[in-house]
C-alpha cells in the first residue's frame, strides 16, 4: 500500500518528559495521542477503586488494551503518537507488528536518571489524586524517609525503525520545529529503507 498510517511512539523513563512531548508533537503534526497513562486512568475511573484494591493484572489489562487501540487506529487508516514509559522487551513485539500497518519513527526522552526520579516525585507530590490511579511507591516512600527512591534500570527500544533521541534535560534537544522536520522528512520517504536517526 503506497500510503501508511504513521505511528510515532515516544517513550523513556518515568519522569523523563514524555507526555508533555508528545501533546506538543500531537498539535504540531495534527495527530491523536493516546497515552497508556490515560487509557489507565480511564479504566480505574470505572470501577473507582484505588488502584491497589483492583486486581493484580490490572496493569497488563490496560496494556493490552493500550496496544489494541493502536492497532484498530493504524489498521483503520488512523495515524497516531502512542505514549507510554515501557522498555524494549514491550515495545519490541508489538512495534514488530505494527510495522505491516505503519510506518513507524521512535522518540526516546532522554535524561539521566537522578533527575528523572526527582521530576517524578514532584509531579507525584503535585498530583496527590495522581496515586489513586497509579499508585506511586516513590511518593510514598519519600513521605515516610525523606529520601527520593531511585529510578530503575531502564532498557530504550533498539529497533530497526528510524529512531530519535530527545534531550529533555533543558527544553528539548533537538527543538520541536526540528524533531517535526525529522519525523515528516522520514516517514514522506515512503519506500526508503528504515535508517537510525541519531
């Protein structure tokens, strides 16, 4: 099929910038975002129930569900920026199979992670109801000691799809005028083999 769908996945560590990216890009490229975030704040809102009083797999529920909508978007002809904090061994599988769907570009918010604990916190802090929907251990944590949890080790998608690395440390790195020309010029070139865009 000579005209894809585009499916622009932006992700890293929590607190890394991911959400607010990916609502600027969704204005600037005219595209929906879903955002696993919110698919899960949808679904708790449903049962109003804390998330901890919900059932264990509750996470994995909103998961597939989150992969379900992008594939029903981009298999109706829907482009689409998908949202969420998972690791290459999540992403891998699905973006597999999205590709006979979409032609795909990947954004990974970088920063290091002392400060993306920290930011994490404060938003935490900031958004008290925010635990009642995700739960937050380093909120909790942090109330209890003091001291801020650090982040976990976190393993960025590799995928043979041309990928973007986006200092969120100051501002974005490359600005936002610049990560739009990349995502555009790359995913135009319909036929052009995929190339790692650092």
């Amino acid at each position: 099929m000579k005209h894809k769908p585009k499916l622009i996945i932006i992700t890293g560590r929590p607190g890394s910038g991911k959400t607010i990216l990916s609502k600027e890009l969704g204005k600037l490229l005219y595209l929906p975002v879903v955002s696993r975030d919110e698919i899960k704040e949808g679904y708790v809102n449903t049962f109003n129930m804390k998330h901890d009083k919900l059932p264990e797999d509750t996470n994995g529920i909103v998961t597939g569900i989150f992969f379900k909508n992008i594939e029903f978007l981009l298999s109706s002809n829907v482009s689409v920026i998908a949202e969420a904090a998972f690791q290459h061994n999540v992403w891998e599988p699905e973006v597999t199979k999205c590709q006979k769907w979409a032609n795909i570009f990947v954004i990974i918010c970088e920063i290091d992670a002392e400060t993306s604990a920290s930011r994490h916190l404060k938003r935490g802090i900031a958004e008290p109801r925010r635990e009642f929907y995700h739960g937050d251990k380093r909120v909790a944590h942090f109330k209890e000691t003091g001291i801020i949890l650090p982040a976990g080790a976190y393993k960025p998608p590799s995928i043979d799809v041309p990928t973007l690395q986006v200092s969120t440390l100051d501002g974005y790195n490359p600005e936002l005028e610049k990560i739009r020309e990349q995502i555009v010029s790359s995913l135009d070139a319909s036929s052009s083999p995929a190339e790692r865009i650092v």
